[in-house]
C-alpha cells in the first residue's frame, strides 16, 4: 500500500495487508503458457507503454510497489539444455529491468520500485553509481533487491564453471554490500554540497571522503561519484529463505519476499525470519514480509473459477517443469511425471525442494506431475480464486495466522490479474478495514516505516556513516594528492 497505517485509539488496531506487483521484462515470468491468452499483454513487455501503463495502474491500487525479478542466464537444468526455455518463453528473451524506471517514476507520484540485480557478476563502484541515480531520478522510490544468483548458465556466460557454493555466494555478497554501504552512507556527507554561488563551492571536499576499502572480493579506495540521493542508500530488498540466506537477509532487508505453498510452512519462516531480525540486532518489524501469491478473481466465485478453469488450459507443463528444474536446480526431465520427487541436495534454491515435499497435507510425498501442475500458474505460490470478499477474507486469513505482512502478487495474464486486484480484491480488504489506497508523502522507504528517508541506526548499513562503527573513511588520498600541487 505504499503508506503508514493510521487507527482510531478508540478501537484495536486492524493489521493493514500490503501489496506488490510481481514482473519481469520478459513473456513468461511464473505462468508459462498465458502468454497465450488473448487478455495477455507480456508480450508487450519490450515496449515503453506496457511498463507506464502499468506502473499507473498499479499506483490506482495503493500498491507499495512495483517489484521486477531478473536472470543473467538462460534456464538449461531441464534436459540439459535451454531449448524448452526458449520454445516456451520462459523468462527468455529477457531485459535489463532498471531501464524501465525512469519513465515508469516520471508516470507516477508514489509507486515505489525493486529493481533485481546480482551481485556475482558486476562490480560494486560503477553499480552504485547507478543505483543513486534512480534514486535521485525517482525521488527516493528505488529499491534494490539483492540476489547471489543461482543459474550455472549465468555463471558460465560470464567466465566462470559454475556459480560459487550456496553459502559462498552470500560470503560474496556480504563484502558486495560493505563496499556500497561504504559509498551510499560513508562517502559523501549529507550536507556535503554547498551549491555556494558566491563562494564558487559546489561541495565541500572535506565532507566528501575516500572509502579505502581493501578487502578480499574489491579493493575501492576512492570516492562515490554521486552526491547523496534521497534516500541515501535504496530500500533493500532480499528474497534468501535458506538458513544463510535468512541471516544476510536479517543484517540487511527491510523488504523480504517469501514464497511457501502452506500456511504451516509460511509460518515457520516469517518466524523465523523475525528471529533472525532481533539476533542482528533489530526490531523483528524491521523488514515488511511478503509472500508469493497469485489471485484470479471476478465479481464472483462462479466467475472467477471459471476464469481459473480457462487459465489453466492455457499454462504449459513443459514450461512449469523448466522453471521447477531451475529453481530446484534438478533435471525433471530425467522423472518420469509420476515418479517421487525424493529427498534433493541442490546448489540452487535449497528451500524448494523441502517446501514441496510438506506441501501435501496428506503427508505423501508430491510427485513430478504434482509439481508440474503447481508451477503451472503463479510459479512457487499457492493461487488464491474465488470473489472479491472470499479473496479478502483468504487473505487475512493468511496474515492473521503466519505474521506475513503482505502478498508478492504475481499474475497469471497481465494487467489483466492486478486490474481483477484492484477491482475487485482491493475494494473488499477497504471495507474490512484492512487497506488503503492514499500514501504516505516521502521516499520508498518513509512510505514503508514512516520514520523518515534514511537507514535507520540499527541497520548495518548505518554503521557505515562518517564515524560510525564500520566506517574506514581514509582520506590519504585526497590529501596526498593536495601535498603534491601545494609543493609542485
């Protein structure tokens, strides 16, 4: 919803439920297939108007944002090759998805943004540098989502044999975060630009400081090349539900996406994400907490299953099936599709692999048709169908019991899922008290918490301001190199 929750005193509060949209600038994101539906519009996703149109829509709905996943490689786990990726569009052809922000930001008011990138494969100094600039261009509604990637084939396009071991990844990724920590917070004071006319000062060179990082990943020694952004560093977002990837999500997310097929299972990890939270030295509220979820809806029940029925004829086996290989980093293909999943150790999404095997109430054990079938539409999260209210009631139901704070919507045919949200889902949770459309004046991160545009002081980050327990300010440079014109 994009805003802080006001309530009378009078009366107990109501947990407000809060919404994300769910693309990728690509066809088929989690429901292969749909791009076959007339309704769709993903094929559309190359083009300008798809991303403002969008962005407009979604910003009619309250949502909190705009959240764009992305992949440096091509799904090749299925059959040991790309090729059913390609024949069903499955996340490829893919975009660069921070090109789209600007126009999207310049078509909206409040509609915050995150925007996945990775952090194995491109060094930290030029990409913060991007990063600020949104966050300028955007007036502070940049998020970043933090991903250590997790397909071999990204790996090998970029020079390497595979990707580094699961837990190394987030080793990697920890140093990635201290060096922009470093450049966001550290480099440049907040009052460090004067914009002094008389004086002939733009910025105070005093204020603007060399990181002097030397570590064992990036050796940075200069300075950030952008003056403060509104926001400082972005609103971090992260989506690791490994037992380290909770804990690097713990010292650094104030966004979390979660994706669990049960309530029970969903519990358990919104727990303990929250423990991780005070562990790191934080409020357990500190990170709102999204889960995966897709919603077809209509005015009614009758007619809303009956638009799942028709959905679902349209998704492919084949392309579920490539995506799951993916995610779980296991050839399905290599199954016969009634075949026992059993018990997998992957270097890739670790938690798929158990989430599906709880994921049958019965207690058996979900076989690859099963999976095939769950992937078909919405990917790895449950789909909500029925009407407006029965979607709301669902819905609260799901954050009454499992501490989730809101829902990461993906979309089964797009605008035509989120416009179904907003017509019909958004003005039912409205009437229950339990959302609301105006926003919060301010940045991404203001909206979110209400206590202001900046990291708070018990964010790792913040440690990394002039002073601060992380920083390594070293200005040697910089006075180095003011000795040597003082005695040239």
């Amino acid at each position: 919803m994009g805003r802080v929750s006001q309530s009378s005193p009078a009366a107990p509060a109501r947990r407000p439920i809060r919404f994300n949209a769910f693309d990728m600038n690509c066809v088929a994101h989690q429901s292969p297939g749909l791009w076959r539906h007339p309704a769709d519009r993903s094929w559309d996703y190359n083009t300008l108007d798809y991303w403002v149109d969008l962005a407009k829509l979604l910003e009619t709905g309250g949502f909190d944002g705009l959240f764009i996943a992305d992949v440096l490689g091509t799904y090749d786990v299925y059959g040991g090759t790309d090729e059913a990726a390609i024949r069903q569009g499955a996340q490829i052809p893919v975009n660069d998805p921070l090109l789209l922000v600007s126009a999207m930001a310049h078509a909206t008011e409040h509609l915050g943004f995150g925007i996945t990138t990775g952090t194995g494969f491109e060094h930290p100094y030029p990409f913060a540098r991007r990063l600020s600039t949104l966050d300028h261009l955007t007036k502070g509604r940049i998020g970043w989502n933090v991903v250590t990637g997790y397909l071999p084939s990204a790996a090998r396009n970029m020079g390497s044999d595979d990707q580094l071991e699961h837990d190394s990844r987030y080793d990697h990724a920890d140093e990635y975060l201290t060096v922009l920590y470093k450049l966001w917070e550290g480099s440049w004071e907040r009052d460090a630009v004067r914009r002094d006319r008389a004086a002939g000062i733009f910025a105070d060179p005093e204020k603007v400081h060399h990181i002097g990082h030397h570590g064992q990943h990036f050796t940075v020694p200069g300075i950030h090349l952008s003056e403060p952004s509104p926001q400082g560093s972005p609103v971090i977002y992260q989506a690791g539900a490994s037992p380290r990837g909770r804990r690097f999500a713990a010292a650094n997310a104030e966004a979390i996406f979660v994706g669990a097929p049960t309530k029970a299972i969903l519990r358990d990890t919104v727990s303990k994400i929250r423990e991780e939270l005070v562990t790191a030295g934080r409020d357990p509220c500190d990170a709102r907490i999204y889960t995966l979820l897709t919603i077809i809806t209509d005015e009614t029940s009758a007619a809303a299953r009956a638009k799942a029925a028709e959905y679902q004829r349209y998704a492919s086996e084949e392309g579920s099936l490539v995506f799951m290989s993916g995610w779980m980093g296991l050839d399905l293909s290599t199954y016969d599709i009634d075949e026992p999943i059993g018990n997998v150790e992957s270097n890739a999404i670790q938690s798929a692999v158990a989430a599906f095997q709880q994921a049958a109430e019965s207690g058996e054990e979900w076989r690859v048709r099963d999976i095939a079938s769950w992937g078909g539409i919405g990917g790895m999260g449950p789909v909500l169908i029925g009407s407006g209210d029965e979607v709301a009631e669902a819905l609260q139901g799901w954050v009454d019991e499992t501490d989730v704070d809101g829902f990461n919507l993906a979309y089964a045919v797009t605008p035509g899922s989120f416009a179904d949200v907003i017509t019909h889902v958004v003005p039912a949770l409205e009437r229950r008290g339990v959302y609301d459309r105006a926003y919060t004046p301010g940045t991404l991160r203001h909206k979110l918490f209400g206590r202001g545009d900046l990291l708070p002081q018990n964010h790792r980050g913040a440690t990394f301001r002039p002073g601060g327990t992380g920083s390594t300010i070293d200005d040697s440079v910089r006075d180095r190199a003011r000795t040597a014109v003082l005695t040239s």
